[in-house]
C-alpha cells in the first residue's frame, strides 16, 4: 500500500478545490438569482440536478450522476460535498 505524502495530499485538494470553483463559476454561479439557496450537485462533465434540500440533491446526485459530483448551495462561498 502506497503512503501519501503530505504534499501530494495538499495538491490534490488544491486541484479539487480548483475544480469545483470552475464548475460552480460555469454551471451553478448562473442559477443563484432565480434559485437562491437551493442545494445543486454538478457532475465534472457538467450535469447539473437541483433540490431546495440538501438530502434531496444527495439522492438526485447519485440516481442521476452517479459518484464524483460536487454539491454546492447556491449563494455560497464554497462546496458542500465531494461524491468520491
């Protein structure tokens, strides 16, 4: 079994964290105004599901996206959740 070194942990939540502030920027920053609040998951090829709770975007997500979505609520500053 391989270790992890601190560094490479770093960098790969640092590419992770890129990766959701570009998917939310292109596909969640356009619905805040008309769905403020709501819970939305993004798949990293673009697909998008929207809920007004965050237990009904999870099960969205996995019917529809499957695993390595991003959950986000719309109007805030950062990722809910990482599907892995």
């Amino acid at each position: 079994m391989a270790v992890e070194s601190q560094s490479t942990r770093k960098s790969s939540k640092r590419k992770l964290s890129r990766q959701a502030e570009e998917l939310y920027a292109r596909y969640g920053k356009p619905l805040e105004a008309e769905h403020p609040g709501d819970f939305i998951a993004i798949s990293t090829q673009g697909k998008v599901v929207r809920a007004p709770t965050l237990q009904k975007v999870l099960d969205l997500s996995m019917e529809q996206l499957g695993k390595g979505s991003y959950v986000f609520r719309l109007g805030a500053d950062c990722s809910v959740i990482k599907w892995r």
